[in-house]
C-alpha cells in the first residue's frame, strides 16, 4: 500500500467518465482525485484520430500539472484512439478503459458467473460453445479504431462491434427510460444481433452506456436474446488497485480527508446538472478551464 | 452590380450551413465561395456562449484570412450567441441567419402565401387571427439565447421557442426518413404545441433541419396541426444579395469562372460523405485546417 493518499487523475470528454470515478470511490475511497470533462469539445465519438489525439493528449497534460501520479483515460473513444499518444506525452502510469473492459469480458466468458451482473444464460444452445462471441457497443470512432477487436482476439474471444451514434445524444435528453430509446436499442441491437448471432456477452464500449443497461436488458428481452452484460467501469477501477499494489474487491486506503476535483471546458452549470447522473451523487464545485480551440 | 465577383466566407459548425450555400448557389452562381465547416469543435449547439463566441470568431478570422469580402454565419447558435463578436472581430459584412429567418417569417404571417412552402392555412380558427404566433425549432443553444424571440418580437411577433437536441444526432446518423426521427418529432412538437397551441408558422432554427422538412411534416399532419413551414437558408441567400445591391429573386452574375473552396477542421473524407446530402451535390476537395484547440 502507497504510503501517502495517490493522486489520480481521470480524463473524459464529458460526463461519462464519471461512471468511472464513481466506481473508483466505491474501490479507494481515500485517494486524491482530479476530474476533467474536455466539453467544450466534446464529443469526441464523432471525430478523427488526429483530432482526438490532440484533444485527448492536452487533457492529459493538464491533469498531470494540477498533481495526477496515475492517470484513467476514462473515455473509451480517447483510449482506443489516443491512449499511446496519451502515455507517450506523460511521464506517469496511463490506464485505459479498453484492456480493462476486454478483461472483464473474458472473466465473464469463461465463468458465466465472474459477477453480479451475469444474469441469464443464452436459452439457444450455441453451436461452438467453447469459442465465445463478444458484441461491443460503441462510438464511431471507437469502432472504427477496432481496439477492442484487438484487445478481446489477444484473449482468445471472438468480437463483433456495433457503433451506436444515437445512444450518447439520448442519453444526454435524458431519455435513459424512454420508449424512443428502447426502439433505437431494438434497432441497433436487432442489426448487431444478425451479424453476430453467436454473441454471448455485451461489451458497453462507452462510458454514457452504462446508464442505459436497464433499457438494454429489455431489448435484449424483448428480442428473446438475453446476453452478459459487461461494462468496463468496475473493471478499470479494479486494473487501478492492482497498479497501486492494493488487493482487488476489499481496498480502501485509511488516510482521511481525500479530495474530489472537478475541472470543465464548458459551462459548469451544465456539468454539474448532468454531472451528477452519471456520478450517482450530487456535484458541485467544478471549476472552469480553457485548453484553447 | 459589383464589378467582380464578390468573395463569400461561409461558416457553419459542421454541414448545416451547406443548405445555406446551396441557396446562394441558386441565386448567386457567379460568386466566389469559401466554406468553413468546424467539424472538430462541433457541435456548438450544447455549448456555452463563451466558448461558442471563441470557436466562431477563429472560424470567421480564418475566412477573412482566406479572402472573405462578406461572411455568412450559416449556423444559428453561432448567429444566436455570437454575431456581435464576429462583427466586432471582422473588418467585413457579417450576415447572420438569425434576422433573414424571421424577416421570411413575418412575410409569410402576413401573406399566408409568401413562397412555395406555404401550403395550408390553419383548420381551427384563430382566436385572434391578427396576432400571428411563430413557433421555432433549435438547438438548446440558440434557444437559450432567445434570439429569435427577440427578433421575432421586434417585427410584432410572438415567439415560442423549443429546443430539439435529438434532431442534429438523427439526421447525421441519416434518419431523415425513419420511424423513430417520426416518432421523436411528434414528441417535440406535441410538447411544443401544448405550449404554443396559436401558433400558425414554424421557423426552422437550425440549418440542419431543412433535411428533415419531409418528416416534420408527417408529424404536423399526424398530429392534426398544419403549420407553414419556413427555412432561413433561402432568406438568407437573399439578405446575401440584397446586400449585395443585386435585385431578389433573379440575381445572377455574369461572370464566369466562380469557383467554391471547402475546409473542414476535422476529417476531410466524413465531411465529403456526409455534406453531399446538405448541399445537394457531390463534394470533393475539401481541405483540412487546424484553428486549434
């Protein structure tokens, strides 16, 4: 165990990433953390590398001068995209969101139990039951990056990804229990279904996702095709202890008075509005940063 | 008539503004156009006034730059939230979609049948048929900004806006034509209409939405509520011209020779894709700049 209270820095380029810092303070409770949501250029999702990696490394570099020892790129477009440029450009410890994710979905692959999650059992018998199909949920960029493709064949898993451009725009209407949503899921997922029938987990390749898990098990139910549910939040926070030394599923460091910053390029009053959804508790206190552009 | 053929900047966050340059096409062929669209930085539509006065001015700078004798700011939440800065900043006409949008407005309030799109008249009477109530589709920015209302104001108008997150996401993700696109107007406008329930003319606040023109009208019928529909991009491309000392309707220079150069701050090859559908002709050649950020 470190001996003082670590820094960590979690980079997003909006609110999504929060679903990551929530489920690092559930982890490791007493660590310092700074928080930067690069909204002013959001989304990233939509972009080129080029532009990504741009964005993503002067994000980096801002959260390594406010203090960060360690830093969670907790955008899955920015780590499939940028997270070399990312690592390359600092002289701290980088974790990603894709790795962590792709590990979570083997667990679960090979277990059909490794967590709370894993719910039901495909009812068709699968024809191959020992190789195991991933589908991932993602942006455009994401996909068309195909680092999880990468990262899931490393393991042994076959994988299919979907990109959903729709799912962050609804997710931020707030339309997260709405029956627009359910029928874009239905599309989305009817399409990824069909070319990748095999599919026996679902990889959520975008940190906005996990606040749609309740309407994608009822599409997924409505479709009659019940799937593992994976996101890559818990799994990163877990790759984080492992780094620091500290066991996984039990840490919480003693020291107290642990400390959340939060830092926006855009307008803080939208931040901590939508913020605090993805945060699961309230958030306040965010303060403004220009990166240029 | 000028003696050569003017240089027109047109700018717009992403493709949006093509259906404006389309419209100065139809009436302007022999000008010279340069179009920026700010793809990297898009959308400006669910940012803040600051940082959208920011990326408009740089836009508009590179324009002038590249030889712009008069801007066009094809994009409403630019217009909405910061025409004054890029008139400030510019030594050239700025023209903004803002005022030409509700100008078309008024004529069609007061004429029922001011241009083609006027198609019906209201089934249920007005209660007070001489009070004309505009009601304005646009991004969360620009309505913020309540500059339509306050335009449509000054010309004796009442105005009600409403803001459409969702259709930018859906027309990029090309459902113009889609079930769900059906069902997510139908949505905004019952909610629109509930509030607005005089109103007898929708302004199209946002350049995107020209697109879905077909679909908006499927709505309006399903819900049993015609309304005259009305563009800014045409009103605009006639400001244009009018500014321009050239009589409406009929303008065309006779030089030959005009030429359009295109520029995008993100990826060239998506700009090309999906700007086609905006400008209502294939576009190749765009050109990549970097403005930063």
């Amino acid at each position: 165990m470190p001996p003082t209270q670590p820094t960590i820095g979690v980079f997003d380029s909006g609110f999504g990433g929060l679903t990551v810092l929530r489920a690092l303070l559930q982890l490791l409770p007493g660590a310092n953390y700074i928080y930067l949501g690069d909204t002013a250029r959001l989304p990233y999702g939509s972009k080129s590398h080029e532009t990504i990696a741009r964005y993503a490394v002067s994000s980096a570099k801002f959260l390594r001068e406010q203090g960060a020892e360690l830093l969670v790129v907790a955008c899955n477009t920015a780590t499939a995209l940028a997270l070399k440029d990312i690592q390359h450009a600092l002289p701290i410890p980088v974790i990603g969101v894709v790795e962590p994710g792709a590990h979570a979905a083997h667990s679960a692959s090979n277990h059909d139990q490794a967590r709370d999650k894993v719910v039901v059992i495909p009812s068709e018998p699968q024809s191959n039951s020992s190789t195991n199909h991933v589908l991932v949920l993602a942006t455009a960029a994401t996909v068309q990056s195909h680092a999880y493709t990468r990262a899931l064949n490393t393991l042994g898993l076959d994988a299919h990804e979907k990109a959903c451009p729709l799912l962050v725009p609804l997710v931020e209407e707030g339309w997260i229990n709405h029956p627009v949503t359910d029928e874009v899921l239905k599309i989305y997922l009817t399409e990824a279904l069909n070319e990748a029938p095999k599919a026996q987990t679902l990889l959520l390749g975008c940190t906005h996702y996990p606040l749609l898990e309740p309407a994608i098990r009822r599409a997924l139910t409505a479709l009659n095709h019940p799937l593992t549910i994976i996101d890559s939040a818990e799994a990163t926070a877990q790759t984080v202890l492992t780094h620091l030394g500290l066991p996984a599923h039990s840490s919480k460091l003693k020291a107290p008075g642990s400390q959340c910053t939060f830092y926006a390029t855009d307008s803080i009053e939208k931040f901590e509005r939508l913020g605090s959804a993805f945060l699961g508790q309230s958030l306040t206190g965010v303060r403004h940063v220009d990166l240029g552009g």
